[in-house]
C-alpha cells in the first residue's frame, strides 16, 4: 500500500465513521516546503474532508508529494 492510499484510507475512515459526526474531528497536515525551515502546519476541518480528499486525490502523487511541485511534500497527517 502506497503512503497516498493509506492517506486516502484514514479519510475515507473518518468520513465514513457515524461516530465521527459527533465529535468532528479534524485533519492535521505537516507539509515540508522547499527553502523553508520548519514544516507548515495545515488544519481541514471535518466538514471540509470530503472535498479535501478529493483535491489530495488529484494533486499528490503515491508519496504523497505535490503533483505541480515535487518539492512540497505531506510528511505526517493525523486527526485532532
């Protein structure tokens, strides 16, 4: 399993969890960009997740980098 079909996996999970729709968690993104010291953090919330995963679907590759910039990368993902 590629790390894009395990991301993929977990959102569909949370999508589609009934018990989710109480507690509405969101999704935490590292992101490692070029030419920047630290990673940037990005939160989508739980009611964004299934337009979210379609956008990852389409833009990143199966390591998870950015289709139109190789050098952007999700690192790490995990919901709050």
């Amino acid at each position: 399993m590629t790390r894009k079909e395990k991301f993929l996996r977990d959102i569909d999970r949370r999508i589609m969890n009934t018990t989710d729709l109480v507690t509405k968690p969101s999704l935490r993104l590292e992101i490692k960009m070029p030419d920047l010291p630290r990673h940037e953090v990005i939160i989508n919330p739980y009611e964004n997740l299934l337009e979210k995963r379609g956008y990852y679907a389409r833009a990143y590759d199966d390591d998870l980098s950015l289709i139109a910039n190789l050098d952007i990368k999700i690192t790490n993902w995990r919901f709050c």
